[in-house]
C-alpha cells in the first residue's frame, strides 16, 4: 500500500470517528441547555425543588462533550493494517 493510500485511509478513519460525533453533539447542546439554565425563571427553580437543574445539566453534558472531543484529539482513530483484515473470499467457521 502506498504512502498516499495510508494516509487517506487514516484520514477516512478520524473522519468517521463516533467520539468527534458524540462530542460535538453533547458539546452543542450542553452550550444550549446552559444558556436555558442560566435563564430559567425562579418558577421554573422552584419546580426542581431550587435546584437550577438545567444549568447543572448543561454543565455535565458541555464537560462529557469536551472530554470525547479531547479523547478523539489525544488518541486519534488509526486505520487497520492490510494484515489484520481477512480475505473478502475466505469464510471463517
């Protein structure tokens, strides 16, 4: 395998990373429900039993989601090599 062919290979494999989705998913709306949170109506604090639950929420996701995103960054996803993928031909039993 060429070296161009490694490298768009490794490219195809952190492009698909689920941590880059997950993360950017749970960063994305921990930044939203954050914001709701630190608007919420004392009504609403009353609700939770004065907890500002969707602040603290918002929080917990906005932190996971950083945390996938730096994983994914730390510890990029590596393509198989050639070696550990069976043949398209042989059926294993």
């Amino acid at each position: 395998m060429s070296d161009e062919n490694k490298m768009d290979t490794a490219r195809a494999a952190r492009l698909f990373d689920v941590r880059r989705v997950i993360g950017g998913l749970f960063t994305v709306y921990g930044v939203v429900v954050t914001i709701v949170g630190i608007f919420d109506s004392q009504a609403e604090i009353d609700k939770a039993a004065g907890v500002r639950i969707n602040l603290w929420i918002g929080l917990g996701m906005l932190v996971l989601g950083l945390l996938f995103l730096l994983w994914q960054w730390l510890r990029p996803a590596e393509a198989p090599e050639t070696s550990d993928i069976p043949p398209a031909d042989r059926v294993e039993q």
